[in-house]
C-alpha cells in the first residue's frame, strides 16, 4: 500500500500543475492567443561584420566544373548491350525458309521458332509448343526485330 501511495504521488502534484498552467476560463485563453497573435516580431539580429580576407581576389572567381569522360578501358563492354551481329531484315526472310529465327512484335512479345513462308507482307513461322507445333502469321506491321538463332 505504501508503495502504490509512492507512486501515486507524483502523478497527483503533475496534474495538478498542469491543471494551473491552463487558462481558467475561455476568454481568458482567447485574449492570451491574440495577444501572441498581435505581438511584433523581434527585430532580426544585425549583420555580422566579415574580417577583411588577405586576398578578396579568390573569393571572387567563379568555379566552373568541368566533366571528363573516363579513359576507354577492356573492361567497358557490360556498360552497354552489344548490337547483336545477326539481325536480319524483314525482306531476307524470303531466302532464309527453314532458318530458326527470333522475332520481337509489337506488343513486346518474342516468338522462337523456324521460318516457313516468307513474302513482303507477311511472315509464317512455326513454334514449339507443349502439345506439338504451331503454325502462325505475323504481318510485316507487327515486327519489330528479327535475329537469326
């Protein structure tokens, strides 16, 4: 019991300080909030003076950064994708029937699969699939990129 009183004490004197510290009535707290509200603010503090530089001339050149590409090194090749060496034109696929191509459409999709009729329109290639071999037409409009396999 004794404890319980230990702990409860100070509990006790801090509300009862912060009960002193707010207003008593609402007209008081208003007349409180304008007066903070229509209190000038303090004047800004003057000007530090700055001791005089041995040299001015310093502090008054303008820096110019200047950017350098980095030397050229063996090591650059993961930089950037190689431009792949077998890429095809969509007017070659006419004399390569039979060839396994890669072709990336439009819509971003990329089609693996073998040339099996080609003219200036269009293009029939054949895929592998779960079941089998599939057989469709993609428009000369619909390729993007054709790369030999």
């Amino acid at each position: 019991m004794r404890n319980q009183w230990r702990r409860a004490i100070p509990l006790v004197v801090g509300a009862a300080l912060a009960c002193a510290a707010v207003a008593q009535t609402l007209d008081e707290d208003e007349a409180r909030i304008e007066e903070l509200m229509n209190a000038q603010p303090a004047a800004p503090p003057p000007p530090v003076a700055r001791a005089a530089a041995a040299d001015d001339s310093v502090n008054e050149t303008p820096i110019a950064a200047a950017v350098v590409a980095p030397p050229t090194s063996a090591d650059d090749e993961w930089l950037a994708p190689k431009q792949s060496e077998n890429r095809m034109e969509f007017a070659d696929l006419a004399h390569s029937i039979g060839a396994r191509v890669s072709i990336l459409t439009s819509n971003e999709r990329e089609h693996n699969g073998v040339v099996m009729a080609a003219d200036a329109k269009q293009v029939t290639i054949e895929v592998r699939r779960k079941g089998g071999n599939a057989s469709y037409v993609l428009k000369k409009e619909q390729v993007l990129r054709i790369e030999s396999r």
